[in-house]
C-alpha cells in the first residue's frame, strides 16, 4: 500500500468548512476596493437543506414545470417532512410514477397542475393510489 493516499469528503456535515474570499458580481462592473479583503463564507447545505435527514436531491427529467422556472436537469432539493399545502410544488407518487407538479386543491377534489400548456392536470380523484412524496424547496438551475 504504498503511494497509495486515501482521502475523505472534505464536508463533514458540520459548519467548520467554509468558502474564503468569494468574489462578489457587481451589477456595474465595477467592485469596491474593500471586496478583496472581505471575508465570506457561503455552505450550501447551510442554506438549503433545513431537515437533512428528510431531504433527497433529485433530478428534474422533463418540462412540465418550465413555467415555474424548474427546467429539464435542474436538481431539485426535497423534503419529505413537510406537509402537503395548496400551491406547493411536489413530487407525488400517482400510480407507481413519481411526478414533479403544482398541488392545488379546491372545495369539491385536488389536482396536480402542470406548469406547461402542453401538459392537462391531473384530478387525483380519478386515481386510488396517490401519494405525496416530498415538497420541493430549491432548485437549482445550470446555464451550460
């Protein structure tokens, strides 16, 4: 075993890491002398995640949602401890498929709305086996 080094994840899940001299975006162009001895530290999983054990990362297969700004490969974050609320958007098991829509319901049933006119709603009262899987809180979105 030698020459061989083994390392571990740098993130350890507790706040001790943390991002030095993060460049700040000027909308003018131009930054303050002081921005390059600020000091910031910015932990994603800080920011993000409230609940770690309820929270899953997934990623977004499809366009139904663009209009809501989640677009196809987005990642999103989840959390499976909170509850179900009209206008949230949800991951919701419908029929053994998990899908990424808007729950909205109404006096008389509930629906799953798409965020894309190329989708229809979907009325949960036409389906015996819905399950709420998890609300989304973030997603996050690549410009490649």
């Amino acid at each position: 075993m030698d020459g061989e080094d083994f390392f571990g994840a740098a993130y350890k899940g507790s706040k001790q890491f943390t991002q030095h001299n993060i460049r700040t975006a000027n909308a003018t162009g131009f930054g303050a002398a002081a921005d390059d001895y600020a000091e910031r530290g910015i932990d994603l999983n800080e920011q993000l995640v409230r609940n770690k054990p309820a929270t899953f990362f997934f990623r977004m297969k499809g366009d139904a949602m663009q209009d809501a700004g989640i677009f196809e490969h987005d990642i999103l974050i989840v959390d499976r401890s909170l509850k179900l609320a009209n206008g949230k958007i949800i991951v919701a098991i419908l029929n053994g498929e998990l899908l990424v829509r808007r729950f909205h319901k109404n006096f008389s049933s509930a629906f799953l709305i798409p965020e894309n006119p190329r989708y229809k709603a979907i009325n949960l009262a036409e389906f015996t086996d819905f399950k709420l899987w998890g609300v989304v809180v973030h997603s996050i979105h690549s410009f490649h």
